[in-house]
C-alpha cells in the first residue's frame, strides 16, 4: 500500500478544528508521513495554529477560527482572494507552511522556527530505537502459546526480536500503540477482559502491543512486565515514548 506524503482528505470537524486524514489503516509508514508533516507545522507554525494531535492515522489541527481568517486576508496566497471560511483559511495556510522551504534536518539542526507554544510536542531528532527491557513471565503467555502453537521461547523471540514504532498514546497517559506485531502472534483480545492488570504489564492484541503505565482493567494477552516507568507527570517529558518513536523490547531474568 502506498502511503502519502502529504494528508489524503481535509476534514473539518466541528469550529477551529481540521483533521487531516492520511490512510485508512495504521502502519509504521503512516506514522512515518504523520510525524513528517507534524513536525514541518511545529517548525513553521502559521498565525493561529493553537495544537497539533496526532492519531492512529490521522493529524488533529486545532486553531483560532478569527485568526486564521485575519492571516489569510492580510497575506498573499497566490489567488488574491480572502478566505471567509476558518477552515478553508486554515488548510491554506497549513499547506502554505507544507509548501515553503526544506524539510527540517533530522539531527535538529537547520532553518527551524520555535514550535507552538500549545503544540503539546516538540520536533524529536531521529534516533535509534528505545529499549525496554521485559521479564516475559506474563499470566497469558501459556494460554498464548496454546493458542498459537507456539513455544514460550518463540513467543519471546518473536516479540523481541521486532523493531516497533509508536502508533499513538492512549487510553490512558503514557500507554503507547506499537505495531505490528508478528503475524504468528496476533490474537484477538480477550474475550474477558482482566479486571485488575499491573503497572509495567506488557501485552499483545491483534497487530499491536502496548504497556500498562497504572494499574488497570485491561483485555490484552499480558506476556511480561517492565519496571520502565511510562508516564511520570514530574518529568519532562512526563510520557517515556512519543509517536513516531521506534521501540525494541529486550528479555531480562
């Protein structure tokens, strides 16, 4: 499947804000061209850009509805006329960002404009992958192996030996998507989901694998745990992952 570089559809949801939809499934690509795109708006943001949020496949615009339609009045887009409408002045303006000059370098440095102040994210240089080790010692990882007619040692093996890149964070603060899971390890979730699962839990379900970062009810096939804290809300960042981040679990005793 070929991913697009730049947003598929403009869609405007609701006043001051536009998503940009780029795919119709999640894959390390569309992560790839999501994170692209958001990081060339940080480094060039237009007058009212208020926040940027990124999705599975999708990148949320949030921005000032007068704003927007002022800049665009006031500044030459090429066709001489003024946007009445906020979203249509939004989209002119966020492509008019996309348009001008190079990408910004990977390593940080080059022509790069302060982000937002609300952009909840800073542009991250690209790096090598974050390494978190697991004790696979999880309460499912013998039913999972019944399930698939793997071994635990397979298990392991597949699950660590695949770089994974982070999709999204959600459901709840610092817990990342990862995908894709090796296709002999994709379950559905459980039927019942657990009503307890504990802080540091790793689990898989369906093309994805994630980490508990609290105590919670959770459907997820649970194979091991980590002590890496996910979500500090003292640091800085407070989460340990962010979108576009690529991920390598490594076994510990």
């Amino acid at each position: 499947m070929a991913v697009p570089e730049r947003p598929q559809r403009w869609v405007p949801l609701g006043e001051g804000l536009l998503l940009l939809e780029f795919a119709d499934r999640p894959s390390p690509a569309v992560t790839e061209a999501i994170v692209r795109v958001r990081d060339r708006l940080l480094a060039r943001p237009f007058p009212g850009l208020l926040e940027l949020i990124p999705g599975y496949t999708t990148l949320g615009l949030l921005y000032d509805p007068e704003a927007v339609v002022a800049a665009l009045g006031g500044a030459s887009d090429g066709s001489g006329a003024e946007a009445a409408d906020p979203a249509e002045a939004a989209r002119r303006l966020a492509e008019a960002s996309l348009n001008a000059g190079e990408d910004p370098a990977p390593d940080g440095r080059g022509d790069r404009s302060p982000p937002s102040a609300a952009s909840g994210e800073a542009p991250r240089p690209a790096a090598e992958p974050v390494e978190i080790p697991v004790r696979y010692d999880g309460e499912d990882l013998e039913a999972l192996a019944e399930r698939t007619g793997l071994s635990r040692e397979d298990i392991v093996r597949l699950h660590s030996g695949t770089i994974y890149t982070v999709y999204m964070i959600g459901f709840m603060p610092g817990f990342p998507y990862l995908g894709e899971v090796p296709e002999p390890l994709r379950v559905p979730r459980r039927s019942v989901p657990r009503t307890r699962v504990p802080a540091g839990a790793v689990g898989i379900a369906g093309a994805q694998t994630g980490i508990y970062p609290y105590e919670s009810p959770g459907g997820w096939w649970i194979i091991g745990h980590t002590p890496v804290k996910m979500f500090d809300p003292a640091a800085d960042p407070p989460v340990r992952l962010r979108i576009g981040d690529r991920v390598r679990f490594v076994p510990v005793e």
